[in-house]
C-alpha cells in the first residue's frame, strides 16, 4: 500500500506547478508548489536537485515555516 500510495504522490509532485521566486539568487533558489488535495498543502524543493527531496508542508506548519523565515529563524549566517 505504501508503494502505490509514494507512486501517487510522486506523480502529483511531477505534475504539481512548481515556481521559483524571482527574488531568488542563482545558486541559492528553492521552488514551491501547491498542492490541491491531500494531507500536504505545499511542497518545496531545492531548484538546483529537481529529482530531490521534497518538504511537504500542511497549511499551519508551511504559515509557521514562514513566519518562521521572515523573523530570520532558518538564516545560516
């Protein structure tokens, strides 16, 4: 059951329509897609590994992650 269940989701991400912010820096870029139905309400991924892993964020934890960017909470600097 999970295989057909990952085989799904894998399809629905390979579908989903994934955009990349215009403000993002050439070798520092992530890609957001939302996801009409299910569990997961967003999906991220590193523009760069396309055919990487991907973060799936319901509705409160992707507002959490962010709010959580905009107060600097994930900055490595």
């Amino acid at each position: 059951m999970n295989e057909i269940r990952n085989t799904v989701l894998a399809q629905h991400l390979a579908d989903a329509p994934w955009r990349k912010s215009t403000r993002s820096q050439t070798s520092n870029c992530v890609e957001v897609a939302p996801l009409g139905s299910g569990p997961a309400a967003v999906a991220l991924r590193d523009s760069k590994d396309r055919g990487g892993p991907v973060l799936l964020f319901d509705r409160a934890g992707w507002l959490g992650f962010i709010a959580g960017t905009k107060r600097g909470q994930f900055d490595v600097n």
